[in-house]
C-alpha cells in the first residue's frame, strides 16, 4: 500500500462530527498537516463538482468538476484565509496561524459545496444561502478559536460575503445574456 502521509480516518472521524454539530466541530477544529488540508479541500470540491455534473448531465460540468472547480476552490481557500490573516493582523493587531485560519476557512465551507451542488439542479439562489452558512460557521470558528471580538469578526466575514455577492450577481447577469444570445 502507498503511504502518502494524510490520515483519511481522522478526516472521516471530523467529517462525521461536523455533519452532526458543525458549530461544535467549527469550536474544536482539527489540527491537521497541510497535506490533509490541501486534500480536504480538494476532495469536497471535487465531490460537489462531480455531483454538480451529474445532477444535471454535462459532460463540460464533469471536466470543470474534476480540473477546474478543485483547483479555483484551494486558491479562493487560500485568499481568504489570507484576507483574514491580513485584515485581523492590521484590524487587532493579532497574527493568527495561517494553517489554523485555512482550516476554519475549509471546514466553514462544506455547507456551501454541498447547497452549490444542489443549486445548478434547482436555484441559483441555494448558493447564496450555502455562503450564508459558511459565512455564519466562519464567524462561529474565527471567534471560538482566536478569541476575536465578535463585532469585528462579523464586520470581517460580512466584506467577504459581500465581495462573493457582487461576483455571484455579475455571474448571473452573464449567464441570463448568454442564455438569450442563443
């Protein structure tokens, strides 16, 4: 058997926790390697693009689920968790651990690739609600774990929901053109 150094029952064992409580999950976050972060990540964007293609038949959404989805998804993971370190760096004087930051902002995401997911089938507008639910664990994780002001926390995760609701807004209007250029 190949050894590649990441401990695939430990993500099983939070998996199952986060899916019973994910607001106690988000309170006592793993403290896990970089590798298993990276292949967290990698595996939940990679399900919910897959899962996405299938729901609805498309062989493109297939290739963008396995290729694309997965590797957007880690870098988008990436800058936020470097958005936050940065912001509460200059915001509370506080540096944070980068590693543990990328972990609040992975587990803070599962809701939204599993309403993303759902919504290519049925409303666009499950992907808002999924970044509702990742933004409220996001703000559950930040002040659990570091012990942030919660007001400033909200102000934090309400920016970064914000920025992805212009982009999600402008995404809709070049979906609705494209669909009735044709």
């Amino acid at each position: 058997m190949i050894q590649v150094g990441i401990d695939f029952n430990a993500i099983k064992k939070t998996l199952i926790s986060y899916i019973k409580n994910p607001v106690v999950a988000m309170k006592n976050i793993p403290h896990w390697d970089w590798k298993t972060l990276i292949t967290l990540q990698l595996l939940t964007s990679l399900i919910s693009g897959v899962l996405a293609s299938l729901i609805n038949i498309n062989i493109w959404g297939l290739l963008q689920g396995i290729i694309i989805i997965p590797i957007v998804s880690l870098v988008t993971a990436g800058v936020t968790s470097l958005f936050l370190y940065y912001s509460f760096l200059f915001l509370s004087q506080r540096s944070l651990s980068h590693k543990e930051l990328l972990t609040i902002v992975i587990l803070s995401n599962i809701p939204f690739f599993f309403l993303q997911t759902l919504s290519t089938h049925f409303s666009p507008y499950l992907s808002l609600i999924g970044v509702l639910c990742s933004a409220f664990l996001l703000i559950v994780g930040l002040v659990e774990h570091y012990q942030l002001p919660r007001p400033l926390v909200i102000k934090v995760v309400v920016s970064i929901w914000f920025i992805y609701l212009i982009i999600w807004g402008l995404g809709q209007i070049e979906s609705y053109q494209l669909g009735h250029r044709f």
